[in-house]
C-alpha cells in the first residue's frame, strides 16, 4: 500500500439518519474515512453502531444524507440510478451477511452473475465461476443448488460471486461468521491475496477478533462515528496465514 496515493475511498462528514415513522434514528454521525489501495481495513465495534449502513453507502446501496463518500474520485449520490449500477457492476463486489444467493441458480450460476451483468460470454464466465469456487474449496459443489449448500458453503459462495469479476473494491458484511477456524482463515488468506497482489481495497465489517490479525487497519466504531483508526505492525499480520492454493 503506498500511503501518498489517491484513497480507494474518501468519506467525509457522511451522515445518514432511519426515519422509523414515529422517530428518526441517526446511524452515521459525520464519518471520515480513507481506505487506500491495496489495503484490507476492518471496520470493528458493537451491534447497532453504524458499520453495515457505512459499508452499505461506500457500496453504493445506501446514499449518505449529507457529506460526501467518493469511490474511486465518483459519489454515487451525484450518479444516476442506471449509472449507479454500470459503476457498481465494474468495480465493487459486496458480500451480504445474509448471503443473497439466487435459490433457483447453482452455485457456480450464482457466483457467474457479476460477469454475466459485465457482457462476459455465459460459458466463459461459468469456467470462470468454477475457477473461483475452486478457490474457495467448494470446486466439487459448483452444480449444488443453495438450499443444498451449508450456511458456510453458502458464504464462501457469495464470496467467492464478489471476487470472481476482479473487482477494485470489495466490500464484506461479517465474511468469516458462519465460517469453522481453519476455513475462516483459510478465506481470509485469500482476501489478502487479492488486495496485495492486486492492488486492490477490502474494507470488512466483523466481529470475529480471529480474523484481526489479516487488517492492515482496524477502524473502530461507535454509536455512529470512527472512534478511532490502528495500523497493524507488519510482524503482526499472517503470521499464521495457510497457503490458499
């Protein structure tokens, strides 16, 4: 990560308030925040705290009420829907802490579809999909459908639909939850590999102090602000890292 480049991600002063009908309930309360490329940064802190409507905005799912939140030098709040959605296909992957998987495609079609959505021919992006799901340890389960999947084969598949279109920016909702030890690290070792050898940004919601270990920042949050941002010492990163193959 070279520190002096142009941040993957700049939030400033972003702001977002739920309206409950009876109440409005502030979730962000003026955030700033860079994420570098090449970097993995984990947003950390308690339930209910502002991290997934954070992440959710810097995706482009969400639009902040006030302050600015530019994605590679773009606001997705200045962009029209149909170009929120060409800009997000290109360079983000998401994964969602409930999964999203498609129940009527396999999972190789469901790990397919960002590159399908790109114009990548069907055949070459279900090889492509395959390669991915290899990847993560599931190349056996490709033609399974969800409901056939464990909660954590379900995970790495929607990991695996978020990496497959080499994307710039990746963004996780709790990745590792519904992940065993070995495999969680396993995935992480992974993530690390994109970012690094790519140059790539992952910003990771968790609370899974196992996976600490893969940021190269922490940024902790509460009740709606960054409290504050910790650069991981190098010796202090993949020390246990397995070879993911």
């Amino acid at each position: 990560m070279d520190a002096t480049s142009q941040p993957a991600v700049r939030c400033q002063a972003v702001a977002k308030t739920y309206d409950t009908g009876d109440s409005q309930v502030p979730a962000l309360r003026g955030v700033d925040l860079e994420v570098h490329p090449g970097e993995l940064l984990m947003l950390v802190g308690p339930s209910g705290c502002g991290k997934t409507t954070l992440i959710s905005i810097i995706a482009g799912i969400l639009d902040q009420d006030t302050g600015s939140c530019e994605v590679f030098g773009r606001d997705f709040l200045h962009m029209k829907d149909k170009e929120k959605l060409d800009y997000r296909a290109r360079n983000i992957g998401f994964v969602f802490q409930a999964f999203n998987l498609l129940p009527t495609l396999t999972a190789a079609e469901n790990v397919s579809v960002p590159l399908i959505i790109n114009g990548t021919p069907r055949r070459q992006a279900l090889q492509k999909a395959g390669e991915m799901l290899n990847r993560v340890g599931l190349g056996e389960r490709g033609r399974s459908l969800p409901a056939q999947l464990s909660g954590g084969q379900q995970q790495r598949v929607a990991i695996a639909r978020a990496l497959v279109h080499n994307p710039r920016l990746v963004v996780c909702d709790e990745p590792t939850s519904a992940l065993d030890h070995e495999t969680g690290h396993k995935v992480m070792a992974l993530m690390r590999e994109v970012a690094m050898t790519h140059d790539r940004s992952l910003v990771i919601v968790t609370h899974d102090a196992r996976i600490f270990g893969f940021a190269d920042r922490i940024a902790r949050m509460d009740d709606g602000h960054i409290e504050s941002v910790t650069t991981q010492a190098p010796n202090a990163r993949r020390e246990d890292t397995p070879h993911v193959a």
